[in-house]
C-alpha cells in the first residue's frame, strides 16, 4: 500500500513544479497591480508625439479627411490621493497652436487639472491677459467631484495599463486593464511564454463583453506590460454611443527604467484604430517618453498641488450654477460686488 502511495506521489510531484512555474492569469494581474501600487506617489515629465489621420463625419467641421501631427510635453503628480496634469500640445492641425516641440516651451498656454482630495480645477491659461484664462471649478459634493480619472486619462496612461476605451466610457468608468480583466468571459495564460525585446513574456488571453484582449507580461521587468493588443467592438444593447465601431489599441516597443527597486515603463509606442459610421475613422500613432520620473518626493516641500499658478483676474465657471459669472483673487473666488464665495485654502464655501 505504502509503495503505491509512494508511486502516486511521485508522479504528482512534477506537476506540482510546473504549475508553480506557469502562473494563472489572476497570478499574473496581482503581480502587475502590486507593481502599480508601489507607484502611487511620484512625479513625471513626458514628451508625446503623434502622427495619423481621422474623418469624422458627424462632427462639424471634421467630416474632411485630415492629416494629423504633432504632440505634446506635460507634468503628471500624485500622491496617491491628490493629482495633477498639466500640458501643451503643438501641431499642425491648428494654426494658433505651436508648430514644432521647440516653439511649444515658450509658448504661455497651457491645460491644467488638479484634484485636491475634494475640488477640481480645470484651468486653460491663455497667451494674453488674465481676463482671457479660464477655470471650471468643481465643488466637493458634485457628482463630477472626482479625481482619479486625472490619472486614468492622462497621457502616460497606455504605459501604466490604462488603455483606450469607448468615448462615452471614459472619463467616468475608465479601467486600468487588470480591473478590466477580473469580469472577463474568458481568460487563460498561453502555455508558450514569448520574447518580446529581450524578455520572456506571459501571455494572457482574454475575452470581455466587447472586446479580445492579448497582454504580454514581463516578470524580469516588474510584471509591467511589455506588449498589447486589445480591439474592441460595439453592437446591440451593449454600444455605449451609436457613432462607434469598433477600435483597435496597441503598445509596442517598451522600455523600462528601474527607480527605487522597482521597473518602470518609461518609454513606448502607442496607438488607437477607431472605426466609425459613416465611413468615418480616427487613427493616432504616438511615439511616448518619460523623461523624468521621481518616486515618493516630498510634495509638501516642492508645493505639488498648489494654485498659485491661477492667475488673479481669471474667469470662473462653478460647475452646477448657472448663469453666474466669478473671479479668481488672491486665491478665492469672488462675485461681482468682490465678495469672497469659496476660498481654496480652507476649501470652503462662504456665501450662503
């Protein structure tokens, strides 16, 4: 008896190994998370550059076919709890906008958002007087008053998994790809691991409500994404706008920089393929750097989430009042008459 046990285990106990060497994908997507969080706070620099081309046939003043370059150079910071994005974009698409990534630095204007754990700032400075700036301010208690999508949309996105999705989707239901991949149909790892530039990769292969999903992880590299493919389409009761397709997403060609003892994606291309009614169609491909990346800094000390960057004089929009017009000063929001409505240093309302 003790000898056929002995046998059974023996014959059980390779398996055991080899199952212990291929990962599920579960295995594989909380390796790629435990990765993320340890990247919560930190700062970023990055330079993106893109070419392709788009006609939209049911927007107005896009249903041409039109050529599309240029790119953008922008600042990302997080706490993990506070964000901001700020950036500005040249091309040759807009002839007010900078024509080249040299003109872009000197140029004033700029697109800014902070989330500072209760408001939202979207802030647009423009090339001239402070009379011309904008800021659309969102009060805690909005259901607009969220500030993780910051992170989710900006435009190193695609490097730390968050990938494009419906247009009606993002930015309020917009997924990093492991959250994405837990509720799928579907999901195995290929039994063949695959070299993707100079790493032996996991291969996970998924199936979601609308969309194939193929992600190449990297365990020499901190289990970050080293290569993905994901198309999506959209039918039936499932569509989320009539105007879309389908849409085919990739990131290829990654790099990764170690800071502190972890791997970081620091470099990448990255594209989107939509496919519209109409004929239409909107196809980017973009060539993504980090070219500073600072884990865990001291945000007190270097003033991270500050707004003294708002001018005094800005217009500002509250979003859900109407028809009211105010003024930023000094770091409040005034009326008409001067008198103070919220003041951003003690995050509070003060007219009742």
């Amino acid at each position: 008896m003790y000898r056929y046990i002995i046998i059974a285990a023996t014959f059980l106990l390779p398996l055991q190994v080899a199952a212990g060497e291929h990962p599920t994908a579960f295995e594989l997507l909380d390796k790629f998370a435990e990765t993320q969080d340890k990247l919560k706070s930190f700062i970023l620099k990055y330079e993106d550059e893109y070419s392709g081309r788009s006609k939209i046939s049911f927007m107005p003043g896009r249903e041409k076919p039109r050529i599309l370059n240029g790119g953008y150079v922008g600042e990302v910071r997080s706490d993990g709890h506070k964000h901001y994005n700020r950036e500005k974009g040249w091309g040759k698409v807009r002839p007010d906008l900078p024509q080249s990534k040299e003109l872009v630095e000197s140029d004033p204007r700029y697109l800014s958002h902070l989330w500072d754990g209760e408001n939202q700032y979207q802030y647009m400075r423009s090339n001239k007087r402070a009379e011309n700036d904008i800021l659309f301010l969102v009060l805690k208690g909005h259901k607009r008053a969220r500030g993780d999508w910051i992170i989710e949309t900006q435009r190193s996105r695609g490097l730390f998994g968050y990938f494009e999705d419906t247009f009606a989707k993002a930015p309020d239901d917009f997924e990093r790809i492991d959250v994405e991949l837990r509720q799928a149909h579907s999901i195995s790892v290929q039994q063949q691991m695959e070299q993707v530039s100079g790493s032996k990769c996991y291969v996970i292969n998924a199936k979601t409500k609308n969309g194939r999903h193929k992600i190449w992880i990297d365990p020499e590299h901190s289990h970050n994404i080293a290569k993905a493919e994901i198309f999506r389409k959209w039918q039936g009761p499932d569509i989320h706008k009539p105007e879309e397709i389908s849409l085919f997403t990739y990131l290829r060609n990654v790099r990764f920089k170690m800071v502190d003892d972890v791997w970081v994606t620091v470099e990448a291309d990255y594209g989107s393929n939509w496919k519209l009614i109409k004929q239409g169609y909107l196809k980017e491909d973009h060539h993504h750097k980090i070219i500073d990346f600072i884990l865990n800094p001291d945000h007190a000390a270097l003033g991270s989430f500050g707004l003294d960057y708002i001018r005094n004089g800005t217009g500002v929009s509250i979003i859900g009042i109407k028809g009211t017009q105010y003024t930023w000063q000094d770091g409040k929001v005034v009326d008409k008459k001067g008198r103070a409505v919220f003041d951003s240093k003690s995050k509070k309302s003060l007219k009742k």
